[in-house]
C-alpha cells in the first residue's frame, strides 16, 4: 500500500504518519476571469494574480515513497480538495514580496519538479528513460518556482541572444541559511537574476531572499549579496553552467553579458512571465501539454 504523508509548508509539525499544516499566507483560488492587478516597485505593468481567500488552511499530501516513481506531493485546500501549487498559488504578497515554492532543499541532489503536465500539477521526481534523475552533487541554495509564471517557449527574448521561453515556471535560488522543505511556501524578495540559456532555451534564475532569514533586511539589491554573501552569485552561475557536464552534456551558457542583473531587471523577469502564464490559463495562446488544472 502506498504511503501517505502530510507535512508541513510553513513552519513544519509531525505527528507520527499524519502531519498538518497551518499555511498563514493568502492562498489563490482561480477564476476565469483575472481581473486583479498589482505594481511591482511602482512598474507600470500589471502583474496578474487571482483572488484570494484570507489566510485559510492547507495541507501538502505525499503519496508515495520519496525517490520512487509514483512519488507525488500535493496541495490540498481546507476542504481537502487538490490544488495546483503552480496555478492557485498567488504569487504576489504585496510591497515587492513574492510566493516561493520549495521544489528541491538546499544540499540535497534529488531532482524534484511541479509536474506541469499532470492534473494538479504536484511536486515529484524528475525522470529520464524511466529513471530517476538526481544532480552530479548537491545544490547548495533552496531551490524552486515563482507561482503564477511562465517562460513563454514561443517568445524569442531580443536582450538574451533572441533564447526562446523554457516552457516552464520561473525559478528561483533562495540564499538564506535554513534549509527548506519540499512544497514549502516562503515569502521571498528578489535580489537579481541570472539569464541562464540551456540548450538554446532561456532559463531564468531569480536569486532571492527568504524573509525568514536574519540577513534578509542587509539585502535588497545585486550589490548587498555581493557585501553579506559574497561569491554567491559567482557560485549560483558557476554550478547552473557546469551541473550537466558530468552528463558528457556541455557546459550552460548565460545571457547579459554573463552577469547577474539588479533586482529592477528581475522585478521586470517576474513581470513579463506572470503576464505570460495570464495569457497561458486564459487559452490566448495553446497550452499543448501543459495542465492548466
């Protein structure tokens, strides 16, 4: 019989096999009509969301054994109904604050993902010819996705060497010091962005800030990682360009002049692939696969 676990996404509590979750964020409930608009940092685009309920309970339900194929982790409303973490997430908290989900935690190497292509899109384990897939080593940041994003495969980008969308939600490393747990939802402010291109696809990385983390009020731009992490952003880009290569695969290439960009750029990253994924749920360009459930 397969396991079934619940745990935790803010703040974890364990009881026994069974674990609930108080998540004290707003949470998305989608309509078809996205009639909700947000600034980013006084930009003059509208960044796209959906309207919430106020601060209501969920749960994140594993099923499954970690590291086996059936492997899923889902996201269930107060009614336990399944979600999608992906779509009815919001993604914007307000005041230049952001929705992060932790799809892979800080030094571990399994490869986890939001499964964009399955109903409810849950958070499971990447394969490749039926096999599991893990990195060469560990990832040493929190890593996951911006809800309500997405690179647009059919946009040629003119300021990343015309790189097409990875048809994918935006990613995120997260540099704070406590180490995340899959399907946990943090409040994170972006930092800068690095113009990852993998196989000619363009792959955003934001590099953020959990406000959890002590040092989170040190940093908000490019520059104040460079001060109170110093060689982070050198260490980001160094192991996104080399993590394929003991795959015989080559080495990843970065657009911008192969540096990481303020948080203004990548408050603009946000920006455009959020107005993407509204176009993307509202069926003004074709889904293909991809789960809009």
């Amino acid at each position: 019989m397969a396991a079934t676990r619940v745990t935790a996404s803010a703040g974890m509590l364990h009881h026994g096999n069974n674990t609930t979750l108080l998540l004290k964020q707003s949470f998305s409930v989608r309509q078809r009509a996205l009639k909700t608009n947000f600034n980013v940092n006084r930009t003059t685009k509208r960044l796209f969301t959906c309207k919430s309920l106020y601060k209501p309970q969920f749960q994140i339900k594993e099923e499954g054994h970690p590291e086996t194929l059936d492997y899923r982790v889902f996201f269930l409303d107060k009614s336990g109904r399944k979600v999608s973490p992906w779509h009815d997430i919001p993604l914007h908290l307000g005041g230049g604050i952001f929705n992060f989900i932790v799809e892979i935690p800080k030094n571990t190497s399994a490869k986890m993902e939001v499964a964009t292509d399955e109903p409810y899109t849950p958070i499971k384990q990447d394969t490749k010819k039926g096999k599991l897939r893990y990195y060469p080593y560990n990832i040493d940041w929190n890593y996951g996705l911006l809800p309500q994003t997405w690179e647009d495969p059919s946009f040629s980008n003119s300021e990343v060497e015309g790189a097409l969308g990875d048809n994918d939600p935006v990613d995120v490393v997260e540099i704070g010091g406590t180490q995340g747990k899959i399907g946990q939802i943090l409040s994170i402010k972006p930092l800068a962005a690095l113009a990852m291109i993998d196989e000619g696809e363009l792959d955003w990385k934001i590099v953020a800030i959990s406000l959890d983390d002590p040092r989170a009020s040190l940093v908000n731009d490019v520059h104040d990682v460079e001060k109170h992490f110093p060689g982070t952003l050198t260490a980001i880009r160094n192991w996104f360009r080399d993590y394929k290569i003991p795959d015989g695969k080559p080495a990843n290439k970065f657009g911008l002049g192969n540096k990481a960009a303020n948080k203004e750029y990548a408050l603009k990253v946000i920006t455009e692939t959020n107005e993407s994924w509204a176009k993307l749920v509202k069926r003004s360009i074709p889904s293909g696969e991809l789960s809009l459930v």
